[in-house]
C-alpha cells in the first residue's frame, strides 16, 4: 500500500517537475471572479429591471388599484398579470441563483433561504428603481417619438383590457344612475350604477374628470352595469387617461 | 527551515509564490487521507488512484485560486470530491442526484460535537462494516466526518451541501448501519 502511495507521489511530482502541469497565472483567477462577478451584476439588473417594470405595468393598468374591488376581482386580476414578465424574472432569479451558488455564504444555507435571499434583493432594488419614475419618463419619451426602441414593450402593456375591470375618466356630469367613462383607448362607456347598492357607496366621492376603475359587466357594445366603482389617486394610473381635468394629477403632468 | 512545523495554508502560500518543490509536502500530507477517501467512495482502488492525481495535479494547476486565509484541507478535499463525482457519473454505477430535498428545506442543525472516544470508534468499525450499504449521498459525509475528521461546516464547504444537511445526512446515515450492523 505505502508502495502505491510513493507512485502516485511520484507520478504527481514528476508531471509538475517536467512542467506537463502548469500551475494557472493569478489573473485568470481573477479573470473568472470578474466574469462570474460581471454576470451576477448583469442578472441582478436585468432582474431589478423587469421588477419595477411589473411593478409600473400593475400600476398603469390599475392592476394594483383594482386590488380595491376585494377578492371577487381575483380572477381579472389574474388573468391581467404580465405573466411573460414574471416569468422573465423567474427566469433572471433562477439564474442569478445559479451562478451565486458557489459562493459559501448561498451553499452553506438551505436552497430555500438562497433563492428567497436572491428574490427578496431583486424584488427590493426592483421597488426601489420604480420609485425613480425611470419607466413613466421612457413611456413618456416613446409616446413623444423621442425614443427608436421601446414602443413594442411598453405600448404593448398599455391599457392592457381587464376582463370585468375598466379603467377611465369620468367624461360627462355624474347623473343619479350613469355617467360616461371615457377609456385610455378613447373608447366612450355609459356606466349604469345603482346608488342605493352599498356596493357603489363610493360613487359620491368622484366628479367629471377624475380617473376611476370600474367594476362590472358589460351588457352592451358601450353599457357597463357597475357594481363598484372606485377613484384612483396614483398619478402614474393617470397618465395615460385621456385629457380632462384629472384630480390627482399634479405632479407627472407633460 | 524545518517544513513540518509549517500550516498547510503555509505550504500552500509558498507553492502560490512559485516553489513548486514545497508541493510536494502538500501531496506527501494528503496522499493517503485522499487515497482513502477515494476507497471509501469509488470502492475502487484504481479509479481511486486515477481521480486521488488526477485531483492533485488540479489543484496545483489552480492551486492561486486558492485563499490562503481559509483551510487548506476543505479546499482539496473538494477537488477530490469533484474528481469522485465526475468517475461516478462516467461509470454511471448509481445514479447521479440532481435535486435533493435535503438540501431544500431548513432542518435543525445538529450538533457538531466530537463524540466520546468510544462512541466514535465504535461508529467508526460500523462504518467500515456498513460503509457498502449506505446511500452514496449518505456515504460521503459519514467517511468525511469519522475517518477524515473533518467538522460540519468543512463537509458543507466540500460537498456544497448547507451545514444542516451535512448533521441530517450524518445522522440517517447512522440509523441506517444500526440496523445492518
């Protein structure tokens, strides 16, 4: 056994010593903790990226608004969910995971712990790069031609239809049973509501000119009838409301 | 200079700033715990051989990736695994896991405390009774903690496994050879 072992000794010196292996210089040690560096960081933006362009597609479209309307909006606001981009972000996490793996501080601990830990940094970067309002001014640019490169992504989620959900501002006097909606497709809506329904309690609190969600069945090409209705407030959900006097709006105006 | 009062991490730092001949007290130091890790693993004596130089002379070629502030001995032993791994998969004897539920979730963490000398050697004649019993991924841990002495923390750094899984692993592997040995 101790013979064995002498051979093999030799067998590993002698392949160092005739210079068959060679030891790799410092710098492509270097070279690769810069590649795998480069790559986390490129993930990690793409990852913060597509976040904070879910989160302004969920509030453009009123997605979060809608949130409002309680559990019976569940299903529309499902199915309206930018599931291509959440997707893409599954994608970037998984990946951003993988390449981080290596490193002791993810492997010691259980996968669980590493893939919430790599989606919890991109999910916080991501909040955090949508409050710098960077996807309301390139939305703003490509809307104003200023921009070549864009319009598919982010025209492609505008006024993204909601099944049940419809998003407007309020384009006639507000009457005792409807009023007429006015969509971010310049689409004209007469909304039948019924006052006396606690449902639509909170019809009082909008006039002509506010940007509201509506929720209700359509029950003809332009008729809704409403069972809640409700304002909103965000002036990143306003941007897109058709022109008018939009309560709510003071700050993004172009 | 006296070379065996020097640290591994010391002879590993001479090795990084160019004298190749100071690797040869790193492989005069690791050829047998490597050569038996191997056994136990590949239950091979010349695949053992084959993957014990082949992860030698790997880890010379890489041998500046390494950071001399931190052990020597996981550092290696993770090549060595790496090279097992590999032989495994070519010979495809059992088949490889690629997504293991112990590793998923969080479990309590059991002790990493040296066992009474007794309890160990006592464990250590099961294991090398039982050793051919036991799942692969059972396997590794077990001979990495009893005949290689190495801590909780120093498998996980080896197997790339977390610290729990390496005390969950170690304690079926122990259930299992208490009722074949």
């Amino acid at each position: 056994m101790g013979e064995e072992i002498n051979k093999l000794k030799d067998r590993v010196l002698s392949e160092i010593r005739s210079g068959k292996a060679h030891m790799e210089p410092r710098w492509h040690d270097v070279l690769r903790g810069f590649l795998y560096a480069s790559g986390a960081v490129v993930l990690f933006t793409g990852g913060v990226f597509v976040v904070s362009f879910v989160h302004f597609v969920l509030v453009r479209n009123g997605i979060l608004a809608a949130g409002g309307f309680g559990f019976r909006a569940f299903f529309p606001v499902f199915l309206a969910l930018p599931w291509m981009m959440l997707l893409s972000l599954a994608i970037f996490v998984g990946a951003l995971f993988l390449l981080v793996r290596r490193y002791a501080f993810v492997y010691r601990h259980p996968f669980v712990y590493g893939v919430a830990g790599v989606a919890v940094f991109a999910l916080v970067g991501g909040f955090v790069f949508a409050q710098l309002g960077v996807h309301e001014r390139i939305e703003r640019a490509i809307r104003m031609g200023q921009l070549p490169f864009g319009e598919g992504l982010y025209r492609g989620y505008d006024a993204f239809p909601m099944q049940s959900l419809y998003s407007g501002v309020v384009a006639s006097p507000v009457g005792a049973n409807s009023f007429v909606l006015q969509t971010p497709r310049q689409e004209m809506l007469t909304i039948l509501y019924d006052a006396s329904r606690s449902a639509t309690g909170t019809v009082t609190d909008f006039d002509e000119g506010d940007a509201i969600m509506v929720f209700g069945e359509r029950t003809g090409s332009t008729t809704i009838q409403a069972t809640d209705i409700r304002r909103v407030d965000d002036a990143r959900f306003l941007m897109h409301m058709p022109r008018g006097r939009r309560s709510g709006f003071p700050r993004m105006m172009d | 200079m006296d070379t065996h009062v020097l640290t591994d991490e010391e002879v590993a730092r001479r090795v990084q700033a160019g004298d190749e001949e100071a690797y040869a007290i790193i492989v005069d130091r690791y050829s047998d715990k490597l050569m038996r890790y191997g056994r136990r693993i590949l239950r091979s004596e010349e695949d053992a051989e084959d993957c014990v130089q082949e992860s030698f002379i790997k880890a010379y070629t890489s041998i500046q990736s390494f950071d001399a502030t931190r052990r020597f001995s996981p550092w290696i032993y993770r090549i060595a695994h790496n090279a097992f791994v590999t032989k495994i998969r070519e010979s495809a004897r059992f088949p490889t896991i690629s997504l293991d539920l112990d590793t998923l979730f969080p479990h309590p963490i059991a002790p990493d405390t040296a066992d009474r000398v007794a309890i160990r050697r006592e464990m250590e004649r099961r294991v090398g009774e039982g050793l051919d019993t036991l799942d692969p991924k059972y396997r590794e841990p077990l001979v990495l903690y009893y005949f290689d002495e190495l801590s909780y923390q120093e498998i996980a750094d080896v197997l790339h496994i977390p610290i729990a899984t390496v005390g969950v692993r170690i304690n079926r592997a122990k259930k299992q050879l208490a009722l074949v040995t």
